[in-house]
C-alpha cells in the first residue's frame, strides 16, 4: 500500500479515528476515554504501488 486514509465514525457521524499507516490501529477509545459498545462506520481508500486504488467501506462492532 502507497497510501492509505481510513477513518472511523460512530453513530453520530463524529470522527474517532483516523490514520494513514497500516501499523496504527484504534483502540476503542476518543480523546483518552474509552467509547461505548456499539457500531462503528470504517472507510478506507488509498492506492496500491502499481497504481490501483481501492475504496472500502463498512462497519466495525466494537466489544469489551
């Protein structure tokens, strides 16, 4: 992967995380405080190194 942006939205549509690096992951948490079990919306777009793009979306359940 060349370049990559995804993001996470909770039910509200307020962005709790976003990266551009396969090694960062979200740890269920906003500002410091840990977010509440539910649904997450994810989208992920970016470019592979021989050019082609992709553009995924979907949701994540976050459990604890």
């Amino acid at each position: 992967v060349k370049e990559m942006d995804f993001r996470i939205f909770n039910r509200w549509g307020e962005l709790v995380f976003q990266s551009n690096s396969l090694d960062d992951g979200w740890d269920g948490t906003l500002r410091g405080a840990d977010q509440e079990v539910e649904v997450y919306v994810y989208t992920l777009t970016g470019e592979f190194d021989d050019g082609d793009k992709f553009d995924l979306q979907g949701n994540i359940s976050l459990l604890r």
